[in-house]
C-alpha cells in the first residue's frame, strides 16, 4: 500500500488553473456556480434512452475550457479518476434492460445499452464541467458563492477546512508511508498490522492538530463568528452570462437539436 | 504604561496524567522588554506559553496580564493584549489565503471592513509580504509561512507578542532577517526557544527554566556566562560565544 504524493499535487495544479486571468476567471463565482448548477439540472432532467440530445451540451464545458484556457488533456486525465465509478454505476443496465429499443442495420440495440451510454455521458458533461467551474473559480471561490448563495455557514467551513489541511494531512500520511517503507526492506512492511498502526497515528495527529487549530483560533479572539470575505462583482457582464447559458441549455432541453439538424437535412433532401 | 505588563506569580500546572508542568514558576515583564525563555525538552516552556494567552487558566497561582488578571472572564481582553505566534505556522495559518488569515483577529475584535483592510495591509507590509496576500498557505515556503502567521498576530495590534520557536524549519538567512525583523518591533516580547544564539541577538533578560521551576533570570549575558548553571539545565553556551574551533585546535 503506498499513500503517493502525486494525487495531491494534482489538485494544486488545478488551484494554480484557477489563479489565471481569462474572462472566465473574472467572472463573479456566483454566476458560474448557478449556471454549472442549471446545467446539470438541465442534463440529468432528460429521459434515460436519450443519448444524442445530449450532444449539444457539450459546447458549455468546451466553452469554458477554451475561454478559461484550461489544458484539456489535464481535465480528462481527472475524469478518468471518476470513470470506475460512473462505470460500475451503469454496468448493469445492460444485463438487466435487454429490450430492444433501436436497430441500427443489423445490429440491435437494448435499451439498457441506451441508458448505459446515456449515464456515461451525462456524468463526463457534468464532472468535465465541475472541474472546469474549480480551474476557472478555485476551490475558495467555489465555497464562497454556495456560502454567499444562502449555504449554511457550517457546510462551507467544513469543507474550507477540508480543502486547507488535506495538503497537510496528504505530506504527513506520505511522510509516514515512506519511514515505514525505508525501514521494510522491500518487505510488506509488517503487513495490514503496521497499516493499521500507520493510520491510527494519523489520525491520532489529526486530532491534536486540531486541538492546536482551535487554540489558534481562540488566541485571535475566535468566538464562533467566522468572516470570509465577499468579493462582489456582480454586473452586467454576469447576468448575460448566466441568461444566455441558461436560455441555451433550455433550448437544447427541449428541442432535440441533432433530430432536428437531421431533419433538416434528410428533409431537404425528400 | 502598566498594560504592557506581564505578572506570573507562583503559577503550578499539573496535566490530567498526572504530569506536573510547573511548579511555582514566578517573574515579572515589563513594557517593551525582550525575553527569553529557555530551557530544556520537557522543562515546562510550552506550558507556560499556553498560560499566557489563557488556553489553560491557572489553577494555583497568578497570571496577570497588563491590567487583567488572567481569568474566564478577562479572556477576551487578554487575548487581544497578547498576540501569540506558534511554532508550526500551519497550525496557525487556517483560513484560505493569507489575506483572510490575516483579516481573521481584527474581524473577532468586531472591527469595521475598512479598518481591517487597513490593519491586514499594514500587518502585510511591516512582513513584507503584501505580494502573497491572495495565496492559500500552503503554496507558501517556510520563511514566508512565518511572516504570514507574524502578520496574522500583528494586524489585532497586540501590546505583546509571545513566540514559541520562531527561528525553527528556517535557513539561515530567512531565520537571519526574522531576527531582524523582530529588532525592529517595540513591543514587549516573550520568546521560547532553542536558539540560543538567537537569544544573543534579540533578548536582553533571560528565564532559564528547569523541571517546571525558574532556574535562573537576569540579563542574558550573565546567564550564558553561568556555565555551571547551564550544564545543570541542559543547555550549552550559544555557538557565538563558544570561540573558534578550528582556531583554537591550531
């Protein structure tokens, strides 16, 4: 068992993404998380055969990635991290949902390879847009609007926290890993036993960690008041944007715009 | 100015396993003075430390800061006449970036937006790190971690600043301009440390502490000079004043 640093590292490339300067970036947090949180509603609202309905949706991520000059080949690498569990989540619709519901020349197609493509889909638009929303806002930002849009106080610290002290806790953990590893001689290290052990320690710190945040906290005066400062930019600039994404995926909601391309096309023809 | 004034009197501590931390430990500091508390592993610094800003109240004895002594009640004022510096600035340094950390005091001691961005800015440049102000911590080195928590401590503008380890996990030349940085501050300073020679160089007065109890306290040159009572403290003369190896085995 090996706790890697790599992993860690990765996410804070995804906070130094976010600390660019695109129009994008500038954009108030507020605006992009409503309009991240629009999509996804507007995504996961479709009926679960749909597949090529949801190609269209692909343009808003797209979007942000190309104006929010953000490295795509980084953003997919992340996806794949989630891929296992998106795949597991659909695998067995397949197995289950064995009517036919398309043919396609001589192949027929289940319904259950349907929803399965469908589920794939929808979760890569949303998790692609979700890492594009923390690349263009940052984590901070992220918390700071879902606080400033009405989330309780608790939840954004809790996470606040979180994100701040994962770093620490990541080094520690590593540290600790590679003194075991050094002093196991290419062995297992004494097994699940000295595992075990590991992480209790871990945990252990965690606890007098934050034993000594607290009186930190206190030593500056903390009585149970917590201020994260608001950055307001909420302007013109933000309202279209968030109007007209929105304006955009309820057309693409409702209207079926590859069928109706198709329709074109094959109806010109006829 | 007796608000600049910290009194311990007789103070004991025993922890909950039965560990006995200080017994009897009894000194006065006054306004603007400098002062090192120094002593061995396990000889009752950080205990001490922790009474000083009211994370443990006395249970026998006194601590009386400026004009307050240290009780439940007193904790508010007390913690904002004494800024407390900790020796892992990660500890310290919890809110999401530097900027906010700093904001942090002031906002608790109920200050108007205006008056902490003028405080946190300030704070920031007296450190001279206002550039990093919007960077979360943890992308910070050691040496800018360190400023950061000094700034977080000064922006609430505290009378005293009591430190625990400052010039630890530095290089030598970041430890050498935190030394220059705090000559540069007047306000009165308590500092526990191992760094004997940083001592030399900040700390006029001296309290060697030993097995919870004040061993010695007078002006630091005639306690390094003690050489008796710093063996049987566990200590050694700073570096400084030990001669030059090298030059001498010629």
């Amino acid at each position: 068992m090996k706790i890697s640093g790599g992993n860690y590292l990765e996410l804070g490339y995804l906070d130094l993404l976010s600390s660019q300067d695109t129009p994008v970036h500038r954009l108030d947090p507020r605006a992009k998380v409503i309009t991240v949180l629009i999509f996804t509603l507007a995504v996961i609202s479709f009926d679960r055969y749909r597949v090529a309905a949801l190609l269209p949706f692909v343009i808003f991520p797209l979007a942000l990635i190309i104006l929010g000059n953000l490295p795509l080949w980084y953003l997919l690498r992340r996806l794949a991290v989630v891929l296992p569990f998106i795949l597991l989540v659909g695998i067995f619709n397949p197995l289950i949902d064995r009517e036919a519901l398309l043919q396609v020349g001589s192949v027929t197609i289940s319904g259950g390879w349907l929803s399965f493509c469908s589920i794939l889909l929808r979760s890569v638009l949303t998790v692609l847009t979700l890492l594009a929303l923390v690349a263009t806002t940052g984590f901070i930002g992220v918390c700071a609007a879902l606080d400033m849009l009405g989330m309780p106080r608790v939840f954004s610290l809790q996470l606040l926290f979180m994100y701040r002290y994962l770093f620490v806790l990541a080094d520690e953990g590593g540290r600790m890993a590679r003194a075991r590893e050094l002093r196991s001689f290419g062995n297992r290290g004494g097994g699940i036993q000295s595992f075990v052990s590991l992480v209790g320690h871990l945990l252990l710190r965690t606890f007098d960690r934050a034993q000594k945040i607290y009186t930190a906290m206190l030593s500056r005066g903390f009585q149970g008041q917590f201020h994260l400062r608001r950055q307001i930019g909420f302007g013109y600039g933000e309202i279209v944007f968030i109007a007209g994404w929105s304006c955009l995926f309820i057309l693409f909601r409702f209207v079926d715009i590859p069928a109706f391309v198709g329709g074109i096309i094959t109806g010109a023809g006829r | 100015m007796s608000h600049h004034l910290v009194e311990v009197e007789d103070l004991c501590h025993v922890y909950q396993d039965g560990t006995s931390a200080l017994n009897g430990v009894t000194f006065r500091i006054h306004h603007g003075e400098s002062v090192a508390v120094v002593g061995a592993n396990g000889a009752g610094k950080s205990t001490l430390l922790l009474h000083l800003n009211g994370y443990l109240l006395p249970r026998s004895g006194k601590v009386r800061v400026g004009d307050f002594p240290l009780t439940k009640a007193t904790l508010r004022e007390v913690r904002h006449a004494v800024g407390m510096i900790f020796q892992d600035p990660d500890d310290q340094l919890f809110m999401p970036t530097v900027y906010d950390d700093v904001a942090f005091g002031p906002f608790n001691l109920g200050l108007p937006a205006e008056e902490v961005e003028v405080r946190v800015m300030r704070a920031l440049e007296t450190v001279q790190i206002s550039h990093l102000k919007d960077r979360p911590p943890y992308r910070l080195s050691g040496g800018e971690k360190r400023r950061a928590a000094i700034a977080a401590v000064l922006s609430m503008e505290p009378d005293i600043l009591v430190m625990d380890e400052p010039s630890t996990g530095l290089d030598p030349l970041a430890r050498r301009q935190l030394i220059a940085l705090l000559k540069e501050f007047h306000h009165t300073k308590i500092i526990a440390t191992h760094d004997l020679d940083m001592v030399l160089d900040l700390c006029e007065r001296t309290i060697v502490l030993h097995g919870g109890k004040v061993m010695a306290d007078g002006p630091t040159s005639e306690i390094f000079a003690d050489d008796r009572l710093l063996a049987t403290c566990r200590l050694e003369k700073p570096l400084s004043m030990q001669g030059c190896r090298t030059c001498s085995a010629k």
